[in-house]
C-alpha cells in the first residue's frame, strides 16, 4: 500500500518534472530560426590543419604555421570586421583581460583573429588590428588580423566547432563570442566564453602551453579551480583549494621550525 507522503512526492517529481521539460521546450521554440545551429560544439584535442592559407593584414598569403613556428601557443578568435555588435564586445573583453597580463607575459603567446566573412580585405583587417593594438597598449603582444577563402574559412570553423550563420538579407553573420587556445602543435586545447577574465586567460594559455608557461605559484593557484566545459570558464575547485592550503601550511611549519632550529643553534654556540 502506498503512503500518503510517497504519493505527495511522486506527485510534486512530476510536476516539477514536467515544469522544467515545458519551459525548456517553450525556449526551444522560442528561439529564432535564424538562430538553431549556431553554437560551439567543443572539440579538445582536434588538430588544426596549419597548412590552411590565410592573408595577414598586410595582404601577404601566409598558413597558420608560420604563427606556431616557435613552440608558442596560440590564442584563437573567429569574428568579422564588419560585425555591428557581438566582434566588438568579444574583443574588447578579450583586450580588457590582456591588458592586465604580467609585464612581458605577451611574447609568451600569440594571437590571432580571423574573419569569417571571405568577402573582407587585408586593408579592413589592418585598420581593426591598428585599432584594438592602440586600445591594448601592449608592444609585447603579438596580434594578427587575418582574411581569407571561403573554403579555408569553413575548415577551420568546422575543425574548431565553430557554427555560424549568413543572412544575406543583412548581409550580417550569426555567430558564438568564443576564444580557442590552441597548443604550439595546433592542437585546441580550451575554449573560454564572455567574459574574459584575466585569470582565466592566464590558466588556459599555461595549459596550452604544455606546462611551459607560468610560474610555480600560478600553478599551485591554478591547482585550485577546475575547467568548467559547459561555461567556458575557470570555476574554484574545493579539493584543489584544500590541498593548497595544506601545502602552504606545511611551508609556513617548515620555514617556522627553520627559525627555530637557527635560533636555537645560535644560543647553544653563545654558550658554549
């Protein structure tokens, strides 16, 4: 026989259930037609094609090899320059989170942008690389605008998971604001989503980096907050949180009986 109180809580899960499921199908059909299909769909680990051919703003052809020549790691973004709005607040966030990057933490890394619109110019690519470099004021970093083909455009989307939209009517592209971190070899290793936050730049380029950049501090503080895919963001890890701190205390215990020790040493000395 079934209780009262068994029957109020099956009840209440379905309803709750069935709540959740309506609103999650009324925003489903909610949302734009235009807009289905455009998302990420993360891909960690592909390998970008370096051999793709792109045109940098001086209008020279060059593949994206040339930009991992180094052992560099390589900051991603995918806009248009004609973009009325989401380009811009994109990239702003991502200068704003540069910005405030250690002193000479840009010729650790690269950046790139490329247009996804192959009907764009190497002289609209320089005109936006000349005005986001004066608006980061850094000579350390390193920052290309580049355009290309159709085609080129579409592999390296598709290798990224990068979906985007054309409205010819507008002539305007439906897009996602993701930056991809790719490692010295090309292959993506995270995804961050807005905002950019200056931590979290620093942490997915020491992971790019295969370990090679940032100090050991860093990585102990890194140690205390975990990759959250679905966000695109660094969120606090608890265990990552405690372990530090137990690292740190057994520092402070060691350096204090360090002290000791010396001070004690001394004394025995004086009267001896």
């Amino acid at each position: 026989m079934i209780s009262l109180n068994s029957l109020i809580q099956s009840l209440t899960f379905v309803l709750c259930t069935s709540f959740f499921l309506g609103t999650f199908a009324y925003a489903e059909e909610k949302l734009p037609k235009e807009l289905r299909g455009v998302e990420v769909k993360q891909k960690l680990g592909a390998r970008i094609d370096l051999t793709l051919p792109f045109v940098d703003h001086k209008g020279k052809e060059r593949t994206l090899k040339s930009y991992f020549a180094d052992n560099k790691p390589v900051l991603l973004t995918l806009n248009y320059y004609n973009c009325p709005m989401l380009c811009t607040i994109q990239l702003n966030s991502l200068v704003d989170a540069m910005k405030k990057l250690p002193k000479g933490y840009g010729k650790k890394f690269r950046v790139v942008t490329v247009s996804i619109n192959h009907r764009e110019d190497a002289k609209l690519a320089a005109a936006k690389r000349k005005n986001y470099l004066k608006q980061l004021k850094r000579k350390d970093i390193e920052w290309e605008f580049m355009t290309g083909k159709k085609k080129h455009i579409e592999v390296l989307s598709k290798t990224v998971g990068f979906k985007y939209r054309y409205l010819p009517k507008k002539k305007q592209y439906l897009h996602p604001a993701v930056v991809f971190f790719v490692t010295p070899d090309g292959k993506v290793s995270q995804y961050l989503g807005l905002p950019y936050v200056t931590r979290d730049v620093k942490f997915a380029l020491v992971t790019a980096s295969k370990g090679r950049l940032g100090s050991i501090f860093e990585k102990l503080i890194m140690s205390c907050f975990i990759y959250n895919s679905t966000d695109g963001q660094y969120t606090p890890y608890a265990y990552g949180i405690v372990r530090l701190s137990g690292v740190l205390t057994v520092i402070v215990l060691a350096i204090m009986l360090l002290l000791f020790w010396t001070r004690e040493r001394q004394r025995v000395e004086k009267m001896t």
